[in-house]
C-alpha cells in the first residue's frame, strides 16, 4: 500500500500548483435529516422568506447548519465544504471511486468532487483535493507514449473514464422559472413589486402600469441577452461526434474502430483525418498536419503541428503548442508518409481543454465581491428591522 501511495504522488508532484484545487479550509460533514425537517419546518414561518429575499447566502447558511453536522473522518462523510479563494464557500457531494493509474487500480476508493464540471480526487497526506489531471500531467513524453502508443484496451478505457469523466463539455443551466424567481426574490426585484403594490393600495394607476412595464421590458430584455448568450454556448461546444481510436481486444489483437468522442480518455490513440473537429486536446506523435484554430485565438491563420519526440524526457505540461492539437480546432488537411496515417494521444478532455477552460471561465466565473453590495444589504436589512 505504501508504494501504491508513492507511486501516485510522482506524477503531480513536479505540477503542484497547477493541479492542487485552490483551497483554504476543507471540512468533511455527513447528512443530518432532523435538521433538514427543522429547517423546512421553519420556512413556513414567514420570517425566513424575508430572509431569503434579503440576502441569499443568509438563507445557504442556515439551510448548511442545520442539515448538515460535521465529522472528523473523511471516510464517512457524504458531504465537503471547501473555502476557496475567489469563490468563497461551497458544499459539495461526495462520491468514492478507485483511480486507474499506471495502467492499474487502485486498491482503496478516493473520496471525488465535482466543482464547476471538472473531478477532484482528496489525498489524505496533503489534505487537499487534487486535479484528476495529476494523475498523468507530470509524466514524462516518453512514459507517455510508451503507454499508449499502440492504443487502450476496452477494460483501460472503462477505468479511465471512471476516474477522469467523459469527455463533453455540457454547461447545464438553470430553467427559465429559476432565472424569474431569482430575478424577483432579489433585492432590486422585491422592491419593484412592493412599489407595483404600494401604488396599486393607493389606487394610483397611472404608476402602476408604468412601474409594469418598465420590470416587464426589462426581464423581457435579460430572457433576450440570456437566451442568445446561451446560442452562442452552444455553437462553441459543438464538435466531432465520432472518432477512429485504435482499441486492443481480448486476444491481444489491435484494430481501428469508430467510437463517440465522449468516450475519449487521456492516453486513446486516434486517427486523425483532414475537416476533422479535433475532439480533444491530443498530443501529435505520428505525421504532420495544419489545423485552422480561429475558434479559439480568433487568428484567421492556420497553425502547422509537427510531431513530438517520443523520447523526449520533457513533462507533458511543458510541451510546446507545435506538437498539440486542440479540442475545437478544425484539422485542414494532413500530411504523412506513403501507407501510413496521422496519429495523435489524447492528452486533456471534457473542461480540462483548453477549450474547456475558456467556457468554465465563461459559465463559471470568478464571484467579484462588490463592498458596495455589501454595505447595500445591510441597509436594507436594517431598514426592514426598523
């Protein structure tokens, strides 16, 4: 067990600081059902409704102390808390799998995460949740390679898409009911309806209608924004659906066959064909091809990619940009010797590409907090205690 330990620690311990989730303080909890009765029970009280209009997180607070208790062994619990920099707090549901690395499984079950769609895994001696992608990231080009270089076999591509998750970039987002109660249980909106109220007590009709139509046109104009928003998402995920990948069968036996780009794991060998949509971040190691990446630089010239030693000792997140394909990139045409085609390792999938990364910047943002809000709610809060 010892040298299982040692064995998986190499790997991120030369990318520390890429790899390790940004946190300050982790706290390990288990379900607490009375205390979720209780809190429903008290939402029927009208206080906490008034709670929630006024400050959200208040409400988050109350529902994570009462239905939740903490524990001090990991192994147990069925929740985490993680205070992180920039993000502030979050609870987050825990699951335990076993991680395929080295070509093997893991003995014992890891507790994982996952946080704005990428998996987590916690070690015990660091006390931190680490970056899947350290499992293979701090490796060297040959190791690499040498491991994938005439592609996984069915059982290693099951294990691998256990410990890495598949390889979509699916944003989810909240139902139009969400958005409008959110938008009218806000500070700004629970004062457009108490003015709409005020003046409709008051019989003055001409307010009324104005104070409608002014909340209508603007809620209107955010569905607008947030539906085109959303259009322009999706048209940036889209791509390859199916991919030739090069799989070993029971007997020992290496062939190609067509699988769906979701099932793609970091080490998959795949063909790569001219107008493909690359459907991962790959590593080139078998001829040479020109991909056109306007998608994601914007630069309307196309960028020519050579193939990287296989023996070169360099890590995989040293590589330079000549030797990777990435997910979203068209492939304009190929180049390679005479009965042989052009091959490329699959090195990053799902949110960890650098594609991925650009659309978690956008659906997952940074939360700025604002000192103005701030001191705004607890104006707001003082005044309704008044």
């Amino acid at each position: 067990m010892k040298e299982e330990k040692e064995e998986l620690l190499f790997h991120y311990n030369e990318v520390n600081n890429l790899c390790i989730h940004p946190s300050k303080m982790i706290t390990f909890y288990e379900n607490f059902m009375i205390g979720k009765f209780l809190y429903y029970l008290i939402c029927i009280v009208p206080i906490p409704l008034l709670i929630y209009i006024i400050d959200h997180g208040l409400d988050w607070k109350i529902y994570n102390f009462l239905a939740f208790r903490k524990i001090e062994e990991p192994e147990k619990a069925s929740h985490v808390r993680i205070v992180s920099e920039g993000e502030g707090e979050k609870i987050s549901v825990l699951e335990k799998r076993q991680l395929f690395v080295n070509n093997k499984l893991s003995n014992k079950k890891y507790l994982f995460i996952e946080e704005s769609s990428k998996n987590y895994f916690y070690d015990e001696s660091r006390k931190v949740f680490i970056d899947v992608d350290a499992l293979h990231i701090g490796m060297e080009v040959r190791e690499f390679v040498s491991n994938s270089e005439f592609g996984l076999s069915f059982e290693q591509n099951e294990h691998l898409l256990s410990t890495y998750g598949t390889n979509t970039t699916k944003i989810y987002y909240e139902s139009l009911f969400a958005f409008l109660v959110n938008k009218f249980t806000s500070p700004m909106g629970a004062y457009e309806i108490f003015n709409v109220l005020i003046n409709y007590l008051e019989d003055n009709w001409v307010n009324v209608f104005i104070c409608l139509y002014f909340s209508l046109d603007s809620v209107m104009g955010e569905i607008s924004d947030l539906y085109a928003y959303r259009n322009k998402l999706e048209d940036f995920q889209k791509t390859g659906k199916e991919v030739i990948v090069i799989r070993k069968s029971d007997e020992d036996a290496y062939s190609k066959i067509i699988v769906k780009a979701s099932s793609l794991v970091p080490g998959d060998l795949v063909e790569i064909t001219a107008s493909q949509i690359i459907p991962a971040d790959m590593i080139l190691i078998r001829g040479s091809c020109v991909t056109n990446e306007n998608a994601l630089t914007g630069q309307t010239q196309n960028s020519v990619k050579i193939p990287v030693d296989i023996t070169s000792s360099e890590h995989l997140h040293e590589v330079k940009s000549d030797h990777i394909l990435y997910a979203g990139s068209t492939c304009v045409f190929t180049k390679m010797q005479l009965g042989q085609s052009v091959f490329a390792v699959v090195l990053y999938t799902g949110f960890n590409t650098t594609k991925g990364k650009l659309l978690r910047s956008v659906a997952f943002p940074q939360k700025v907090k604002i000192k103005f809000w701030d001191d705004a709610i607890t104006f707001i809060e003082i005044l309704a205690a008044i």
